[in-house]
C-alpha cells in the first residue's frame, strides 16, 4: 500500500477579470450542457511557456489566455470554436484539443488558428479533449465525445511527426486527459466515466496494445493483445512468430524476456507477466490473441 498522500492547501494564484467575463450563458456549448455551469467562463488546459507564462482556454467561449506569473490576464485568440486541452510544440506553436474542429494550431504571436487534424481516413472525429507531446514530436489525443458507458466507443489517437495517423484504442468509455511516462514506452489515459486510468503500453513499433478488461479469444481469458494487420504487418508477424516459437518449445525463460520488454505490469490478482507467460506456454489452448483489424 501507498502512503496516505501529503496534505496541500491550494491558494488563488489568477482570477479572471471582470471585463473578460460573459453576462449569460448563451453559447451552442452552454445550451447542450446538463445541469448549471458557471456563465461567464470555464477555463481548462493550462500549459507554460518557456518564459514562465501560463496559458488556458476558455471552452464555450473560443478564447485562449496567457497569465504572466503576477497573475495578469492577456487575451491571445477568440475564435469560433470549443478549445479544451493545450500544450507547446518545440518551435512555439500552440496546439489546441477543440471540441468543435478536432486538432488546431495557434500562433501566439500572431492569434492566428489554423486546422491540423480535423478528419482522420475522411472519418470526422466525436470531439477531442486533450492532447501531449513525445520528444520525437508525434502528438497523442483523446476524442472524448459523449461517450461513457452507454457508448465506449472513446479513442486514443497518435499523429505521428510524419503526418500518419493511428488509432490506438476505439473502446475507452470518456477518455479524457492523457500523459507519457518519462521512458515514453506507456500512455496513462484518464477514463471518466470508469473512474479510472488506463496503462497503455506502447510497442517500438505502436502495432500492438495490452487491454486487460477485454475477454480472449477462446472466451476464457480475461486479458489479451490486441493486433492491427492493417496498420503494422511486419510486426504482428515477427510477434506472433515469436509467441508461437515460445508455445512450441514451453520456453519459460524466453517469454519472461518478451513480456518484461513489452509489458511489465501488474494485474489485479498476480503480475502480469506470470499471467501472460502461463498464457503462452499453455498448450494446446493457449489463447494470447484478442483481437486482428484486417480493415
């Protein structure tokens, strides 16, 4: 067990002024919002600059904020859309998740908005919530719409610095805020509607995804990889070639090099990996595989 986290009291460092504040909660966004929501602004995705400036979005009302460290307010864009989440790219550039128009960019010297990622194999997407960065550049997001447990149909996608587009996941119930462990090899994705955070490893190659609430193939197994021929053929066969060679020998040591290098996490009951190594070395019913996208 964890230690009781250390109490911390939090103190108001901005308010927003009053000549940024809207009478009436009239925006398209507003009126399609359950319950009472506060009129004059909801402020999300806060990101710094290299100069200490903390930026935020302003969601049903277009609007980007840069706050110096007193504390003072700068309007940096108004536009027609829904920003959500934001964060730098190493050139200045600001991205913006926006529920309205999927993926944008911003200058910030400038104001000026410009489209990145609003369809994705001319599919548009539900309504984005956030986004980060890896250091080599590709960009990953969640497209949250009104998913939940009605519709887990949420997805995580990644925008590869070549411009090429993967869909991660398509079964997250609410994906919303998301961030990279400092190896970059693991995606946490906070759920909201399972109140939860999803450990997302990711291959060398990003073909193959460990998901640990689905059911596998043999109906049996809870837990399984699940495969995209589509995307990544290479990889899938040099895996599969792999798992079949270990199954065919029972070669215990061999798997525990496999899943330490792409796994390495606990399961609720046992770790992971004593989970996955039984998997694979049982034979004849071994069943490792969840699902393959051949589409």
């Amino acid at each position: 067990m964890f230690a009781p986290p250390p109490a911390v009291t939090a103190s108001v460092f901005a308010r927003l002024p009053d000549e940024f504040r809207k009478s009436a909660p009239d925006s398209e966004w507003h009126r399609h919002q359950p319950g009472v929501l506060p009129a004059h602004s909801l402020l999300e995705g806060p990101a710094f600059d290299r100069d200490g400036n903390l930026y935020c979005v302003d969601i049903p009302w277009g609007r980007v904020f840069r706050v110096t460290p007193k504390g003072e307010f700068t309007l940096v864009a108004e536009y027609d859309g829904e920003p959500n989440g934001l964060t730098f790219h190493r050139d200045g550039r600001i991205f913006i998740a926006d529920y309205k128009h999927g993926i944008v960019t911003l200058d910030p010297a400038t104001g000026k908005v410009s489209p990145f990622v609003t369809r994705v194999r001319l599919e548009r997407l539900k309504a984005v919530n956030d986004l980060t960065f890896a250091s080599n550049g590709d960009i990953y997001f969640t497209d949250q719409g009104l998913t939940g447990w009605h519709d887990q149909t949420g997805r995580v996608f990644r925008v590869r610095a070549s411009g090429e587009v993967d869909c991660l996941l398509d079964n997250v119930p609410s994906p919303n805020g998301l961030v990279l462990d400092p190896s970059e090899t693991v995606l946490y994705v906070a759920v909201t509607r399972a109140n939860a955070i999803w450990r997302v490893p990711l291959m060398k190659d990003g073909s193959v995804a460990w998901k640990a609430d689905e059911m596998a193939a043999n109906g049996k197994d809870k837990g399984c990889f699940s495969l995209d021929l589509a995307k990544m053929p290479a990889a899938i066969k040099s895996l599969m070639t792999e798992v079949a060679q270990i199954k065919g020998q029972g070669n215990k040591a061999r798997a525990e090099v496999l899943i330490k290098a792409h796994v390495g996490a606990p399961g609720e009951k046992k770790p992971l990996h004593e989970v996955i190594t039984e998997r694979i070395t049982r034979a004849p019913k071994a069943s490792f595989v969840y699902s393959v996208k051949l589409d």
